[in-house]
C-alpha cells in the first residue's frame, strides 16, 4: 500500500482545526498590533508573525513550498529589508507619537466597513463549500505549471525584477 | 491529504500510532542532545587547533585536556550578573537571543546523519521492527528550509544590536544583516546547481543520490566551483573569520552582542558554534555524499554515521583554520567579494551546468556543449568586468574632482 | 464545526481589513508599506484556500508571483524612502509631496 493511499485515510480534519484557531488568532491579534504599536521596529516584528501565521496556514493546506518560499521571500529578505531601513533612518527605541495620522475615526469607520461588508459576503457565498481532501500539491508539480502554463508570467515577472533592481541602484545612488 | 507536509519517511508508512510517536520523539531528544554535546566539544576543539597553531598549550587545567573547559566556562558564565542595560528595547533585548538560537537547532533536523547509504543501501535503519532514516525528519522542500532557517538567523543579530540601545552595536547588526542578506544570494545560487544535478529538494535524496564512489559526490559531479562558492559564502553566513566584521574588536568593540553578559551571551555564544556545526554537517550532506562510504562487518548504519562524524570532523577543522590563518577582510572588500564576484560566478556556473545537463538529455556532444557555453559565459564575465572597471573610473575621476579646491560644488 | 475553505477566507478578509485600516491611519511610509503587506498576505491567504478548493495549481502560482512582485516593490519602495529620508529626516507620508518636483 503506498504512503499516499495511507496517509489519505487518516483524519486530519481535528488538528488541522485547532491549529487553524490558534495560528488564525494570532495571527489577528499580530496584525491588529502591527496596526497599533507606538514603535515602527515593534510594528515590523508583528508583521513577522502574521506572516509566519500565513507560512503555517500554507503548510495546514497543503501547499509547502509556497509556505517555505515565503519564509524565505518574505521572513528572510523582505522584512529584513524593512529593518535595514528603518536602521539606516530612524532606529529609535521606545514610543513614536508621529506615526500616526491625527483624525482617525473615518478611516476605523471604512475599515470596520470594509470587515463586515466582506466577511458577510463570503460567509453567505461559501457557506457549505468543503475543503476537499484530494489536492495533492508537490514542489515539481508547481514548477511544471510555472514553467507551462503560467511561462509568460513568469518571463514578465523576471523583467519586472530586473527593473526594480536597476531603479533601485539607480534611485540609491549619491547625486 | 497530507502526504506532501509530512515527509515520506517509511516509519509512517503503516498506522501511526504510539511506538512511531516515541520514535520521532526518541530521534528529536537525540539530535537536541547530540547537538549540544557537539557545541561542547567544538569550543574545546577550536581553542585546542587554534593554540596548537599559534604554539600555545591552549585549554589543559578542567577535566583531560581540558576538554570540560566549555562545561567550566557555561558554569561561569550561568553565576554572572544579568545585566539589561538601561535604555533598551527589553523585550527585544531578551528575545533576541532565542532567535539567533532556534534556527541553529531548527537546521539540523534535515541532516541524515548515518543510516545504510552502502553500495546499494537505501538509507534506513531498522529500529524495534520500524524502518526509519536517521534523520529527525525528512521534509520534501529540505534544502529550502535550510536556506529559510539562515536567512532567519539574522534576526537574532539584527534586533540584538537594535534592541542594545547603544552605538556599536547598532553598527556591528547593520554590518552582519548587510552581510548575510549579500551571502544568502551565494549561498542559494551555489546551491541551486546541486539540486539541479539531484533532481530533489530532500536532503535524505540528494545524500541517497551521492551513494556508490566518490565520484557521484556532488563536490565532483557539479564541478569543484559550487562547492568552493558554498564554502564561502557559508563562512560569510556564520559570521566566522575571516569575514568576522560583525564582531571586529578593533572596530566595534564586542560587535551586536557587546550589552549581552551572563546567560543571554552564552545562548549567542552557543548559537554561534551550533551554526557552525551545522554548516558543516549541511556541506557534509549537500557536497561530500554525507553517510555515503564504504560499509564493512557490522551494522551499515553504523558505517554511515562513521563517515558522517568524519567528515564533519574534517569542516570543523577548515572552518578552524580559517580562523587561525586568514586576515580579517575589509568591509568594501567583503561587498566586492560577494557581489562582484561570488553572486556572478555561481549564477554562471549553475548555467554551465544546466547546459551540460540539457545537452546530456538531448545527445549532444558534451565538448562542444563545453565550448560553447564556455564562450557564451566569458563573453559575459568579460563585459561584466568592463562595466565594474568603467564605473571605477568614472568614480575615480568624480572624486579627484570634488577632492580638488578648485572643482568643489 | 468543520472546517471550511470559508474560514480561511473570513480569516483573510479581515486581516485586509486591518491592513487597509493601518494604510489609512498611519502616516510613516515604512509602516504604511507594511500594512500594504499585511493586505497582499491576505489576498494569498485567499488565493491557497481557493487553490485546494477547486485543486488547481493556478493559487499556488499566482502566490508566488504576488511574493516576486511584492519583493520588487519593497525594493524600490525602500529606495525611495531612503533617498527621501536622506534630505529629511522623520519625514512622513505627507512629505512624499516633494516628489512632485
């Protein structure tokens, strides 16, 4: 019987539930704080954890090299990246008054809008969809559609890259 | 279906239940140990190469040889006065230490460390009448998460130097992050050869793959050049001598950790030689066939850890004698070296050996597949380096034009 | 309760919702630009789900072109505010307006 047939029998539906409760709430509070906290290096270490919150979500749905790329893409070197800028500017220990905006009231008021109008949306739209137990998703599967189906995407998106590393030198340099 | 997240190691092959629980936590607990007991002696090891190098006696007075100098100095280093200094971020400040630590641990979990890798072993053991690998796990996107858990090793030394409150170390983070993120493109595209060559992410795969001589061992099969790019930029990665800028004493005074004292410098410390380690067993695994070698009379798995402790025993000493015999780099060099140099040269080679590998699969003759890709990669090592020589020039010329009075803006 | 692709899409939607509400409050560009993140997670959060219910590789794939697009924009995003941040410090988003020239 191959490990496939095997695993497939197993129900997962209980773990893969109280870890997505847990991650999921996490993952709320950390952006709720990354929304609030008085320090920008605070903020971009809450952001750390919603997007480690996503990796996980990513794993619990079988999708794993999206999750590893995304602790390397944007754990690694996107936030990083974030950190060596916020060093390089205004690396200030304790709490910031200006980062905020003075009025915010309208802006909670859209965003708490925005919440309920989409999550009423898609709880009435998806209300009995399942999640299926069939998706069998490996690294070489997804490097064959990128590299069939979605190759002039891919092509593109490599340009785009190159662009933004020659703007970025450019825009970076002393004048 | 889960079959992807969890590795296809054949312990899960039937019900799960919980004897194969204990299994797992039996090779967790192992490797944890395993580890620590290996950052003890690497500390006494260090010190001892470097003093037989520099014709000193080195640790001699705690324990034979002094080999419970480590023990003695973790005892120290426990009884000290935790200090936080006043004006840091202390919540960051005592995290910061954790964070360099956990990925440490976290690496070495792909590493198969023995197992029957002989002529025509598959790799597994057989413990109380469950087969298994001797590896902690065997994740299907292995070399992935090894590169994931260096790029988030910077986030110890990063927030360490941040959350110090304090000039240098500030100074000394921003330094190590610029440095780590340069290497991590190395370290990745050097990489990116050996998996070309396996055809897998898994670790346990591209060890399985370097079984039966040495010459099936990637070092030789991608050529010595990613191997030597690796070697580097994994040097760069761990911080070590001699790309140790992080730290240089002459600068930065202690570097990221100079607030740190008593317990908290020790998990740096510690998390510092555990990358060491685990670099090696990394390189160990992905270049020299790790377990792979010749099995004789006995257990074959037991062969395998053989030649895996060996071999690892071998990069532990490199990594020492680097340290005892080059000079520190300077940090425009350090730059130079890995973006102008490494960064081109693995992408290059990775693209020989696609080359190769495409022409093998098409029939074409691999000299002349050779020659040309060789020309193709010359033309563009070529105009690459009369680019860089250009902008010298031109920055040259801009400053001995501003340094003159006369041309000052 | 079972679980269903709708809670990972109720989860996105108002990790959006937050992210947008962070854009709209904050005004420090580094931050604003890490609630932009906070918005483009959501939306590959959704994108996943949304791949494992109808088992097509097409989410998968559409993450990672959000993960390289989102790469380059920090980049060139940083750039700026670093050149920005240069001639002024403390500057907030307000001040992106010299950009107008």
């Amino acid at each position: 019987m191959s490990a496939a047939a095997v695993l497939a029998d197993i129900d997962w539906h209980v773990e893969q539930q109280v870890f997505f409760y847990l991650i999921a709430t996490t993952q709320v509070v950390a952006a709720w704080r990354v929304v609030t906290t008085k320090n920008i290096v605070h903020a971009a270490l809450y952001l750390v954890v919603v997007l480690a919150g996503v990796a996980a979500q990513f794993i619990l749905l079988g999708a794993e090299f999206i999750a590893s790329t995304q602790v390397l893409v944007y754990i690694g070197a996107v936030i990083v990246l974030f950190l060596f800028g916020i060093m390089l500017t205004q690396a200030r220990i304790g709490a910031e008054n200006d980062l905020d905006q003075p009025n915010r009231l309208p802006a909670v008021l859209t965003a708490g809008l925005l919440a309920i109008l989409t999550v009423s949306t898609v709880i009435r739209t998806f209300e009995d969809v399942e999640l299926p137990d069939n998706s069998r998703t490996t690294t070489a599967s997804v490097s064959d559609s990128i590299f069939s189906d979605y190759i002039i995407a891919f092509e593109a998106v490599s340009v785009l890259l190159l662009a933004a590393l020659i703007g970025a030198i450019v825009v970076a340099r002393k004048d | 279906m889960r079959t992807n997240v969890f590795a296809l190691d054949p312990l899960f092959l039937d019900d799960v239940g919980f004897e194969e629980v204990g299994i797992v936590l039996l090779k967790v607990v192992v490797a944890f140990v395993m580890l620590l007991v290996s950052v003890m002696l690497m500390v006494w090891f260090e010190r001892k190469f470097i003093s037989d190098m520099q014709n000193r006696i080195g640790p001699n007075v705690a324990g034979p040889f002094g080999i419970l100098q480590t023990f003695a100095d973790g005892i120290k280093l426990f009884f000290k006065e935790d200090l936080i200094p006043e004006r840091s971020d202390r919540f960051v400040f005592k995290l910061a230490p954790y964070l360099s630590l956990v990925p440490a641990f976290l690496v070495f979990v792909i590493v198969p460390i023995g197992g029957d890798f002989g002529e025509d072993g598959d790799g597994t053991v057989t413990w109380f009448g469950h087969e298994t690998f001797l590896q902690v796990a065997d994740a299907p996107v292995g070399v992935l998460f090894f590169l994931a858990m260096s790029s988030l090793a910077v986030y110890g030394v990063m927030l360490a130097g941040w959350s110090s409150g304090s000039k240098y170390p500030l100074l000394g983070s921003v330094r190590a992050s610029a440095q780590m993120v340069s290497y991590e493109a190395a370290l990745g595209l050097s990489l990116a050869a050996v998996i070309l060559k396996t055809g897998s992410l898994s670790s346990h795969d591209i060890a399985l793959a370097q079984t039966g001589g040495i010459v099936n061992w990637n070092v030789l099969a991608t050529g010595i050049v990613p191997f030597v790019i690796f070697l580097i930029a994994g040097t760069a990665e761990l911080n070590r001598p001699p790309f140790d800028l992080v730290e240089a004493e002459q600068e930065l005074v202690g570097g990221f950790h100079t607030e740190y004292s008593s317990l908290r410098f020790a998990l740096f410390f510690l998390a510092e030689f555990m990358n060491t380690v685990t670099m090696s067993a990394i390189i160990v695994t992905l270049f020299f066939g790790g377990p792979a070698g010749p099995t004789y009379a006995g257990p074959a798995w037991l062969w395998g850890m053989f030649w895996f402790m060996l071999k690892l025993l071998v990069f532990l000493g490199v990594f020492v004698w680097f340290r005892a015999t080059l000079p520190r780099l300077r940090y425009d060099q350090l730059m130079d070296l890995g973006w102008k140099i490494l960064i081109p040269l693995s992408l290059g080679w990775f693209l020989f050996v696609a080359a190769l590998e495409i022409g093998d699969n098409r029939g074409w003759s691999r000299v002349v597949v050779a020659i040309v890709s060789g020309a193709a990669l010359a033309l563009g090592a070529l105009l690459m380096s009369a680019a860089i020589s250009a902008s010298r020039r031109q920055r040259l010329d801009e400053q001995a034009e501003s340094d003159s009075p006369v041309g000052a803006r | 309760m079972e679980l269903t692709t709708t809670w990972y899409l109720v989860l996105g939607a108002i990790i959006f919702a937050i992210g947008a509400s962070g854009l709209m409050i904050r005004r420090n560009p580094l931050v604003m630009f890490m609630c932009v993140e906070l918005m483009l997670n959501a939306v590959n959060l959704t994108f996943v789900a949304f791949g494992r219910e109808l088992d097509d590789l097409g989410g998968q794939v559409s993450v990672f072109f959000v993960l390289v697009v989102a790469a380059a924009e920090v980049v060139i995003g940083l750039a700026i505010i670093v050149a920005i941040m240069r001639h002024r410090s403390g500057a907030t988003a307000d001040d992106l307006s010299v950009l107008r020239g």
